[in-house]
C-alpha cells in the first residue's frame, strides 16, 4: 500500500496564537520501506506521524492509501481505516493497565469482531518473548515488556503500516537497539511499511531513509 503525503499542514490555535506544527509537506512512502522521520522536540514529527495515522486531521493538504485519501473520511470511517490497516505504536505504549498482557494484544480483534487467530497470536507473542507473560498485568511488566505488548497489539490485525513514535525513548541504549532490531524484522517478515520518528542520531542512523524535520518543514529527505 503505496502512501502520499501532498501539501500537508497542521496548525494550531487561530489568529495571533496560531502555531504551525506542519508547513506544506510533500514526499511519497513506498510499500514496505522502513523510514525515520527525526528532528527536535517540538519539530512536528509527531504531528506529521499523527496526521499519517489518521489520528488527526490535516488542516489541509491529503494524506492518501493508494487510492483511499484519509483527509475525505469521516472521524469514524478513519478510525475504521487505521484499525485495519495501520498499527501504531506510542511512546508511552497507551497499554490498559486493567487488562493482561494477552488482553491488551487482542484488544483490536476484538473491536473489529473478528475471531481470534490463535496460531498467529502465539506466533506473535512467542517472537516478542511474552508467552510466559500473558497473564500479567502491564504493572507487572518491565518497560521493555511493556513495549513489546504494544508492538504485539499493533500487528494485531495484519497491518500494512506500522507507525512508532519514539518507541525507544523510555528504553536505555541496550534495549533500544534490541527494539529497532526487532521492527526491522518483523517489517521484513510482514511486509509491513515502518515509519518511526526519533530524536535519537544513533537510532536514525540504522535506517537506509530518513526525513527530518525542523519547525514544521521536512528539511531533507536522506536516502
């Protein structure tokens, strides 16, 4: 699922407060690349991985699936949208602390209705090394556990797009090499497109493209 981004903006706000998170943006994402998207706190990074998602709404310009232009949906046909088609995984992991392990996974089969696929949900969990902690609650669960609850629940559903936003800002250096290592994979494996937005160099530096951002412009397009 090849993704255009043409003449994206977001802003915030209105007349003497508004504040431009994203200036006209424009680039392409082909199916099953793996690209960083970098730049400082308050870059519009997030905001532009955001409007990929779906999860907000450009204040103009189009984010589009092929031929499908999320900016045309409605907030729910969007919500359908990225529930069957984007994973996203956040930097705070977002997991439901009443829920196990296992629960948090299958949370988005469930909001689809969808039977349950076993075999591949314990192929899921045995790859992420969370087998023998499917029934702990995520309180109980390291930060790295936590992570890859979050990643388990974000390819769910067979996605064509997974979207990380700074997923190895709460992890140290190990464990965060560990983590890209494992997106690389199961990209690979899934033929799933990765987009990741960091702050860290190091972390960038592992992916054949990245974009970066400065005050809301995409200021290079390394590949």
């Amino acid at each position: 699922m090849k993704i255009d981004i043409k003449n994206l903006t977001k802003t915030y706000g209105q007349d003497d407060i508004k504040v431009h998170a994203l200036r006209s943006c424009t680039f392409e994402i082909k199916q099953g690349e793996q690209i960083a998207v970098t730049g400082e706190s308050g870059s519009g990074k997030s905001t532009l991985l955001h409007l990929i998602g779906g999860l907000e709404k450009p204040t103009s310009g189009s984010v589009s699936y092929d031929n499908i232009n999320l900016t045309d949906l409605s907030q729910e046909q969007r919500d359908d949208f990225r529930l069957n088609n984007i994973g996203v995984v956040f930097q705070s992991f977002n997991l439901i602390p009443e829920l196990t392990a296992y629960e948090n996974i299958v949370l988005p089969v469930m909001l689809k209705n969808d039977k349950i696929d076993r075999e591949y949900t314990e192929k899921v969990m045995d790859k992420l090394e969370l087998t023998d902690r499917r029934d702990h609650l995520p309180g109980q669960l390291s930060g790295g556990q936590q992570q890859r609850v979050a990643i388990a629940r974000a390819i769910i559903n067979h996605p064509s797009v997974l979207l990380c936003d700074e997923p190895t800002g709460n992890l140290d250096k190990k464990n965060a090499q560990s983590a890209v290592d494992l997106l690389f994979e199961i990209s690979k494996e899934y033929s799933i497109t990765l987009i990741v937005v960091t702050h860290d160099k190091n972390i960038a530096d592992l992916f054949k493209r990245v974009l970066h951002m400065s005050d809301g412009i995409l200021g290079g397009d390394i590949q």
